[in-house]
C-alpha cells in the first residue's frame, strides 16, 4: 500500500493518544526520579526524557502505519528522482535564516516590552545545553529524530486530515499553527513559517 494511504488512515484523534501516552509515561518517570532523589530533575536527564518521548511517539507511529523496508526504500528513490539540488539548498538556506530571524524578532519584541522576560528567558534556555552530553542529545533529536516525527505527525497526518475536510489554504496555516504551539518560546514565529514552507514542498512532492 501506499505510504501515503497508510499515514491518510491515521486521525487526528489517533495522534493526540499518542501524544497524550508517550507524555504520560515520561511524566511518569520524571515523578519517580524526583520522588526518589527528592531533588530538581538534571537537564541531561530532562533532554533525554525528551529524547525517549520523541522516540515512543515515532516508534508508534511506525507500528501504526506498519511503516515496512519497502517503504522507507521507495521514499529515498522517490526524493532522489524529483529533488533539485539547487532548490534544496536554497530552501535549507531560508528555513536558516527563518528559524534565525524568527526567534530574533520575537526576543527583541519581549525586549521591549520587558528585558527581564528576554534575561531569563536566556539563561534558562543556555542553562538546558550547558554539557557536551546535552548537545549531543540535543543534535541527535533536532537533527534525526524530532524532523522525521514533525513530518509524519504535522504534513503526512494532520496536514492530509485538514485538506481533506476543508481545503490546501485551511490546511496549510492550521497545521502550521499546531506545528509552531510545539515550539512555544522564541522559536514560535520561525516555527510557523517553516510549517509553511514544509506544506508546500509536501504539495510539491508527495514526500515526507
């Protein structure tokens, strides 16, 4: 079957449950070490809880869809075929410079209205990655895990669900402002417009 079929037969419903368990058992396990070291949980451990969240949610999700060699094989050929390697460079540039820009704008607009907001705001964020651990787990989710989730997840689910109920405009801003809640901080406004720009190259090439 194809792969597209198999994730149109996922709902929205389905995807929050998920959701819904994979942050219960994380929140679980992060309960049972703070009950038993009665003390704040270290950021290493908090990154990898992440880490193991984002991991259930896709290993769900490929257990749901029955996600098989054949499928991941025909999507590597399919990109191979119809991607433009100057195109790609140039959207992996402006998704950059978005997601740069983005956070930038939102953080000097807090400036204004509060520096005290903006000041805590990055400490706390520096404070997440402050070990060469935390950046490795850090790297291995943004860069690996968290993109192949958001695609099934935001362009291959709900982006189809909400096309097929209303129409592409409807689809592509509503799915991009549920893309962009998950990144609430800085990272909000680039986060939207990646959202965008995902829908779009998913339009073009049927391919998450």
């Amino acid at each position: 079957m194809d792969l597209n079929k198999k994730l149109n037969q996922i709902k929205i419903r389905d995807i929050i449950i998920i959701y819904l368990f994979s942050t219960f058992i994380v929140s679980g396990i992060i309960f049972g070490i703070v009950k038993i070291n009665q003390k704040e949980v270290e950021n290493f451990i908090l990154n990898t809880l992440t880490l193991i969240l984002q991991l259930v949610v896709l290993i769900i999700l490929v257990l749901k869809i029955k996600l098989s060699k054949q499928d991941i094989m025909f999507l590597y050929e399919d990109f191979k075929k119809k991607i433009d390697k100057r195109e790609l460079f140039n959207v992996t540039f402006i998704k950059i410079c978005i997601a740069l820009g983005g956070g930038k704008l939102i953080i000097s607009f807090l400036y204004f209205i509060d520096p005290s907001i903006v000041n805590n705001f990055i400490y706390e964020s520096s404070s997440l990655i402050n070990t060469f651990r935390n950046y490795l787990l850090n790297v291995v989710l943004l860069v690996m895990i968290a993109p192949i989730v958001d695609e099934i997840v935001f362009r291959g689910v709900i982006f189809n669900r909400i096309i097929q109920k209303f129409n592409l405009c409807v689809g592509i801003i509503v799915s991009s402002i549920i893309y962009a809640s998950f990144y609430a901080g800085s990272g909000i406004a680039g986060a939207f417009a990646l959202g965008i720009i995902n829908c779009i190259l998913y339009i073009k090439y049927r391919n998450i």
